[in-house]
C-alpha cells in the first residue's frame, strides 16, 4: 500500500484501455438523493452518458444512499424521472448502496485484517481541543498506534506518512496529493456505518468501472478513494481514469447555489423549457463541438464527444443562452409537436381559464403565432388566456400604460365604431385601423397598444389583428366597452 495507488499508477489511461479491451466502457453516475437532480450533476449523469454512448459502453446508475438523515425516496424517485425526462436511461441499475452494506462490511473486513485501519476512540470535541493550534487541519493520528479493539469505534484509514498520491486526471491532467495533508480519514462510523469515501470506491471496484466522470467538488477526496482502492486491491490494481468536471458558475463567477440559483432540472422542465433543448445545453457545459456547432442532434453530441476536450475552466450557466436555445428549438418543431409539447401547460392544473372553455380548435389557429413568440411552453397560456377567458386578465402594469396614454379614449371609442362596421377578417381589421391611426396621426403601434391591452389584457402578445379576428367581433366589442368605461371611470 505503501506510495498509494496513484503514485505508482503511472497507467491510467492504459490500464483504463486494458479494462475496455476487455470488457468496454463502464461509466456510472452516482447521485446522492439529497434533494432535486441539480444542473450540475445532470451535466455529470450527461457527459457520463454521451461517453458511454461515444464508445459503446454501459451507463451505470448508482444510488449513494449510504446517509440516511439526509436521503429522502421522494428525492430519488425525482432523479431518476429528471434523468428519464432528459433521455439518459441507465443501462443498468439503479443500485442502491443501502442494499450493499454486506459487500462494505467485508471490504472494511480485509482491510482491517491487511493493517489497513485503525480504531479510534476520540471523541470530536478531543480532537479539535488537541488539534486547534496544529499547523496542518486535520487527526492528529492519537489512536495509530494504540490498538484499540474494533468493536463500537470508529475505523480511520492509515495514511502513509510520506509519499504521495498522484491523480491522473483526463480533463487536469496529473493532480498531486502529498500525504502529509491527508488525515487518517474516517472509513466506518463508530455505529458501524460504512462513509461514502468507502462505499463509492468499492462499488467503483465491484461494477468494474473503467471511468469516473464527475464533479471537481469530488477531486479533493479522490486520493482516498485511490488508497482504499490499491489497498483492497493491490498496488498494481487496475484503476479507472477519472475526469473531474469543471465547476458551474453563475452570471457573477459565482458557484451555483441552492439558495441564490435556479438549479434544479425540475424546475426547468415545470417552466416549459424542451429536455431536447436542456441536453444540448447542458451539453456546451464544459465540452464544445469541434465543427463549433451550437444546436447539435444527440447523434452529433454522441459523434464528437470526447473526455479530453472537456475545458477544466468553471461554465457559465447562461440563462440567457438556455432561452435562446429553447426558443430555436421550439421554432424548429412542427406546429403539431408544439401543440403535443405546450398540451401539459393547456391542462385544467395550470392553464386560468374554466376547461370547458378551451377550444382546441382556436388553440391550433393561434399556435403557430405563439410557437414563434415564446421562450418556454410555460409562457403559452399568457399568450392565449385572453381567448378562453371571459374577461380578460388585465395585468396592472399594463393598465396604468393605457391610462397614462391620452389618446387612449379615442382610440377606443373609434376602434368601437369601426370594429362594430367592419367585415371580420384580421386583414380587414388592420386596414380599418390603420386608417384610424392616420386619422389621429398616430402611429398604428401606438394605436394598436390600448386596443390590445383593452381585449387581451396585456401589451404583449400574438399578432393583434389575427387576435381580434379569432376572438370575434362580440368578444372584442364587448371588451373595448368595458375597458372604455374603466377608463372613463378612472378619469371621472
Ligand atoms: N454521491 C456523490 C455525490 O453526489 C458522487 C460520487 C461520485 O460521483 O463519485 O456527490
């Protein structure tokens, strides 16, 4: 054991090659199901993956359920429907490490019986009273050499004193490790609860895999990992590469957080982003295709993607680009599958207007206009309530711009003239309005805002005059004289 895994371990990339000649590629994703499938951790399950499916090998889905407090089902059920909705299926699993504790009780077995551990009887408030002015953080190694029985203590790892262990990272390259600032860290809990530090490497051992695809925040405890790991298996084991994904900030260079960000894939998919268009982002994360494509198939990703080219630099997570995306893929859709894709936001659960008065025939008329209008699907009922309503839902923003606009009276009272006359055609609609514009010497936009806030209740929308002529002439007349005597109301 002496040296550590890695310092030795000059091999990697072959020893990864000698393990896919074998038997190919095994990637896994490995989740703590600690809380919704985080964007950063969907950006790992992806690159693991686009890899798996890049060189033919099996995606793993591995659940690390080993902290109880913290684990809650309704979080894993969550991740593995945000991985579903997003298109990565596991080829095997999901493995549960609660369903593994005997395969980590003999792993702590052989190395309690190779000298590997250690038991420890300190107590935290020992150690950090003991420790508190010690140069390097850290155990202080009091238990090493006391041979301590194992039965109801904590078991800590013996790090070597000297020496180092060296990381071969795909993305980093070499990351060095000196043993020095590696504390005799703890495997098993003196309840005897096996740590992740333990269960992640003997899974990694057990389901042979050959590449370790996953967040930097991981790097710092992957030295641990490889001692375990060579002192279970040897010096000269067969170790899978790692690739340490580089970290996600936000638009200020800051680390996405729970708190201040948006980062649950979930929440994504509820606003009405495409998981076709969330992939292909999340794929741009890091990785960046060769030909320099943005909108890539999955069969383009899956052709280029490579664990070498990925840039160790933090991603920005640009909201902005995520929209941008979204909408090129929602115009690319055909005005059937937009509908298909905008139906959940249409369902009685979240659309404002009653169901009976939904028409799904005026939906399709419409759909086309709203398909090139909105960012996310969940913009659509915004775009289209004021048809299924029977008022309108006037947003208060855009009724004080009605009411500041002085004009806004007559423009009212003589689109009720016109509209009241006029052949109901949005054609018809606009020339007749258009005229009253000249007529005021307005500018038909400046025309067209109070008519629309007045029938649809908001200054942005569909295409007015299509609006107007799908509405119909009663709706719309019945609207412009309601809001004219809000209007006159207000000013009296
Ligand atoms: N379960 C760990 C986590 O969610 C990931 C472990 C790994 O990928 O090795 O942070």
């Amino acid at each position: 054991m002496a040296g550590g895994a890695g310092a030795t371990g000059g091999a990697t990339p072959v020893a990864a090659a000698v393990a896919a000649a074998v038997g190919g590629t095994r990637v896994r994703f490995a989740p703590s199901p600690t809380g919704f499938l985080h964007v950063g951790s969907a950006r790992a399950a992806l690159y693991n993956w686009l890899y798996a499916r890049h060189t033919g090998g099996i995606f793993v889905l591995r659940i690390e359920d080993t902290d109880t407090e913290r684990n809650r089902e309704e979080w894993v059920d969550g991740i593995i429907s945000s991985l579903s909705w997003l298109g990565m299926e596991p080829d095997e699993g999901p493995f549960r490490q609660s369903a593994r504790t005997d395969a980590y009780h003999r792993a702590i077995d052989t190395l309690w019986e190779a000298g590997a551990l250690y038991a420890c009887g300190c107590s935290r408030d020992e150690i950090d009273a003991r420790t508190k002015s010690n140069a390097t953080p850290g155990y202080d190694g009091f238990c090493r050499d006391r041979g301590l029985e194992r039965e109801g203590r904590a078991l800590r790892f013996k790090v070597p004193e000297d020496g180092t262990t060296v990381v071969h990272d795909l993305i980093r390259g070499d990351v060095v490790f000196t043993h020095e600032a590696i504390e005799d860290f703890v495997v098993v809990k003196s309840s005897g609860a096996p740590l992740f530090v333990l269960a992640n490497v003997v899974d990694d051992i057990d389901m042979h895999i050959t590449h370790v695809i996953r967040g930097e925040d991981l790097l710092p405890s992957t030295p641990k990992g490889l001692l375990i790991w060579s002192a279970l298996e040897g010096d000269d084991a067969t170790l899978p590469a790692f690739a340490h994904l580089p970290l996600l900030v936000n638009e200020r260079r800051q680390k996405l957080s729970k708190r201040r960000d948006d980062v649950a894939v979930e929440s994504y998919q509820e606003r009405g982003y495409l998981a076709a268009a969330m992939r292909n982002y999340l794929t741009l994360l890091g990785w960046s295709d060769p030909q320099g494509r943005e909108i890539l198939t999955v069969e383009e990703m899956v052709a280029g993607f490579e664990l070498s080219e990925v840039n160790h630099a933090p991603a920005f997570f640009d909201l902005k680009k995520l929209e941008w995306m979204n909408k090129e893929y929602l115009r690319a859709m055909s005005v059937d599958a937009f509908i298909e894709a905008a139906r959940p936001w249409l369902a009685p659960d979240r659309a404002p207007w009653p169901p009976e008065r939904f028409d799904e025939g005026v939906f399709r008329t419409m759909a086309p206009l709203v398909q090139e209008r909105v960012g996310v699907l969940g913009e659509v009922p915004d775009m289209v309530d004021f048809l299924f309503l029977e008022r309108p839902l006037v947003d208060e923003g855009s009724w004080e711009a009605l009411s500041k606009d002085d004009s806004a009276p007559a423009v009212l009272d003589r689109a009720l003239a016109i509209y009241r006359e006029s052949e109901w055609s949005a054609e018809t609609l606009h020339s007749a309005t258009q005229a009253l514009a000249d007529d005021l010497g307005r500018k038909l936009n400046k025309v067209q805002a109070p008519i629309r806030v007045a029938v649809t209740g908001r200054r942005v929308g569909p295409p007015l005059f299509q609006s107007l002529e799908v509405l119909g002439r009663e709706a719309v007349l019945e609207r412009l004289g309601a809001a004219r005597e809000r209007l006159g109301g207000d000013r009296g």
